[in-house]
C-alpha cells in the first residue's frame, strides 16, 4: 500500500500542527509521500505566508528595502523549527531567496518559496528526503502543465525513494524557471504525485471533516458527503463548492486513484471518500447543492427558430466575437434563453443585442439580470422519480419562483435559476426537503 498525502496551509500554520500531522503520517506506515503547502493563518486576522511572499516581492519589485519584510517570514519557520526542537537553519535559503529578489525572480518563485521552505522543515521533521518539486514537475514556454513529461520524470524519480517530501503548488518551465499553479495548487502536486507512484489512496487533510452537501454559510451544520464521484464533484466545485482544486481530479481520475478528504484536527473522521465509480447507495437522492450569484438572462424569441439550420451556432457566434463564455443555454420550439455572467456581459450588451438582430433577425430579445444559478447534483437522482417535482414544490412552499430549470442528460445534475435575493432561501428549502426531511 502506498498513500499519498497532502496537508493544507491551516493544516502547517505552527508547531503545533506540525506535531499533529506527524502523528498523523506516523499512525499510518503507508503515508509514504507527503505534500506540504506554505504555513496558512496561526489565528483569525493573521497572515498567510503566501500573502506575506507576495507583499516582500513587491517591495523588491519597486526596489524599496524588502529585509524587514523577510525577516519576519523567516520568524515564521524558525518559531515552527524551534518548537519541533529541530536543528536545522534556513539561513542559507533565505539568503538565495533575497539575492532572488533582489535579481527579479518573478511572482512565481516568490509565492513558490513558502512551499518550499515548508517541504524542507517538513522533510527534516519527519526524516524523509526532500525532493524540489523544480526538478520533477514541468511547465512549457508558455507555462501550461506538461502532465506526461512530469508523470514520466517524476516515476523515475521516486521509484528508489520510499519516503519523501515534495512540496506542493510549483514545478518549472525547461530553463529553470519557477512557475506556479492558480492558488490551491497544492491540491494538484498531490494528484501529480500520487498518478506518478500509482497511489492506492490519495488523502487530502484540510480543516472541515470532508465535502458538505451545501455551504456550511447558508445551512448550519450541513451533512458530511460520504462518497462521491469525479463527475458529482466537478459539478459541484463549478458551481462553487470548494473543498479541492478543480484541476487536482484529473491526474487521479486516469488512474482510479481514490481521493480521500480529511480533516487535521479531527482525524478520526472518515471524511468523504472521492472515487471515479461506486455501488454504495447514496445516503440521500441528492450528493450535494451549491450556486452562484451573478448571472443574466437573453430570451431570444423567433417564430419557426427550430427549422433554421445554424440558428444557434450564429446567436452563440455574437456572444464568441465580444469574449463571452456563456453558462446555459436552455431552449424551446420558438425560443432560446442564454445565460452568462453580468460582470462579464454589461459591458457589451448593446453591441452584443445588435449582434444578435444582424445574425439572425429575431422577433424580440429581452434580458433578465441579477439572477442566480443552483445545481442539484447526485448519481441517486437517476434511480429516484419526480426529483424535479419535489424541487418545484420545495421552492413553491418558500415563495420562490422559478426562472429556468435544466436538467443534464446524464440525469446526475438538475440547474435551477432563480434571483440573487433567492439563493439562501432556495438553497434552504431544497436542503431541506432532500435532507432534513430525511433525517
């Protein structure tokens, strides 16, 4: 057996996390390969090293004095090195990393640096090698992540080294660059790593005890999520569910390696357990629901729409030309309704309402803003009938009316919209009719 595990920022913040993660990695002899992040926040109103990287790399940019800026990351990993009684200096780390600054790095290395430091203190703490994830994950020219090249490199890499250390969130282009993923990236270093040495677990420790079926802002206390899919789970992190880094499923995925997510501080919680395909029934008919805010209608009515061959390959070409991805695009026999994000659309509405005139000469075009999107997802949807009718009653019985609803063939998603001043409450109502209902 072989564990990939990953530990967040919360999870590494002090010396005191520290020691629980190591008697986490310890509990377990086939946590074998371990991905840090940078120290997250000690306390609420304190700062990320991350954040603090990026605040001293600025300072460096403008060429103004950056030392007492660094001095008091430094303070940071020398109180982790001091309370877990280690002997090491990262004295010498710290002055590449000024000399870095000083010569213009670039953003990337800077926020790289909290990683790295992490893996080394990490690696000593545990008596694990460190291996620099410069040298075994690959970035081209243009900065899109070479997964092969990477996966290749990196097998061989690790395939003699039993237990090690590679710290999350950065790899390099060809040249030696460093170059960073979005933020959360750490996320995906452990799926990289764990699609390289064939994992049979990649366990992912964060601060909440596994995904939640809904915002834990919006319901108080909201069920733990079991299982669940790859494909649940894309759903519901697009819609804004955020527990993993969209991208980390992918490495995984093309191995059915299992992702297993847990919480630091409460690990006898048996978390939720993410896998490509599963025969456990789902405790409820629905895995989860999450949302956005933001959104906009274009109801585009045409008499006899559905006889003109490339209707909606023009309408879709407006909305291509000024930029515009669009979210959904239900439609009917004599209408087609176009959903897109406001903050993107506002500024072109006029040119893109001409567009649509110029290509395909409707009978009227009206727009509806301030609306919001909710997905229902679950795999238990397929085998349940009437799902949609419980949540047409659920949002009737809360006064809710209902502006589209669109329901994936796949059956594993159902996406209601209705207006931003609904969402808590929609939320709420369909919450409680397929969970607490249940209970």
């Amino acid at each position: 057996m072989k564990k990939v595990v990953k530990f967040g920022g919360s999870s590494l913040a002090n010396a005191e996390q520290f020691q629980k993660v190591g008697d986490i990695i310890r509990a377990d002899v086939t946590r074998r390969y371990v991905v840090p992040s940078a120290p997250g926040k000690r306390f609420s109103g304190d700062e990320k090293v991350t954040d603090m990287l990026y605040a001293c790399y600025a300072k460096a940019e403008e060429e103004t004095d950056f030392s007492a800026d660094l001095a008091k990351i430094k303070a940071r990993y020398d109180e982790i090195i001091t309370g877990l009684a280690l002997t090491i200096s990262l004295d010498k780390e710290f002055a590449g990393i000024e000399e870095n600054f000083k010569a213009k790095a670039g953003r990337d290395y800077a926020a790289s640096r909290g990683e790295y430091l992490n893996g080394i203190v990490m690696a000593a703490y545990l008596g694990y090698a460190f291996v620099d994830a410069a040298e075994v994950i690959f970035f081209d020219e243009d900065g899109n992540f070479e997964s092969d090249y990477t996966n290749e490199k990196l097998s061989e890499r690790l395939a003699n080294v039993k237990r090690a250390v590679i710290p999350g969130f950065y790899g390099s282009k060809h040249d030696g660059t460093v170059r960073t993923f979005s933020r959360g990236g750490s996320d995906i270093t452990g799926s990289i790593v764990a699609r390289a040495i064939h994992a049979d677990m990649y366990e992912n420790w964060t601060d909440v005890s596994g995904f939640l079926v809904a915002d834990p802002r919006i319901i108080k206390n909201p069920e733990v999520i079991e299982t669940i899919t790859y494909r649940e789970l894309r759903e519901l992190s697009y819609m804004g569910a955020s527990v993993l880094h969209e991208d980390a499923i992918f490495p995984v995925r093309k191995e059915g390696i299992p992702i297993n997510i847990r919480n630091t501080n409460h690990p006898e919680d048996k978390g939720t357990l993410i896998v490509e395909s599963t025969c456990r029934q789902p405790k409820y008919t629905i895995t989860g629901i999450a949302g956005k805010k933001g959104f906009c209608s274009i109801n585009i009515d045409k008499a006899m729409m559905n006889a003109e061959v490339g209707f909606g390959r023009k309408v879709l070409g407006v909305f291509e030309k000024y930029g515009i991805s669009f979210e959904h695009m239900p439609s009917g026999i004599d209408t087609m309704t176009i959903f897109v994000h406001q903050d993107e659309f506002e500024e072109y509405e006029q040119s893109v309402i001409a567009g649509i005139h110029r290509a395909v000469q409707p009978d009227t075009v009206e727009m509806e803003s301030d609306l919001a999107l909710i997905a229902v997802v679950g795999r238990g949807m397929r085998a349940t009938r009437g799902t949609a009718g419980r949540i047409f009653s659920a949002l009737a019985h809360a006064h809710i009316n209902v502006k589209m609803i669109d329901q994936g063939s796949s059956e594993l998603n159902i996406i209601i919209g209705v207006k931003n001043a609904d969402f808590e409450t929609a939320i709420k109502a369909i919450y409680d009719i397929f969970i607490t209902a249940q209970l």
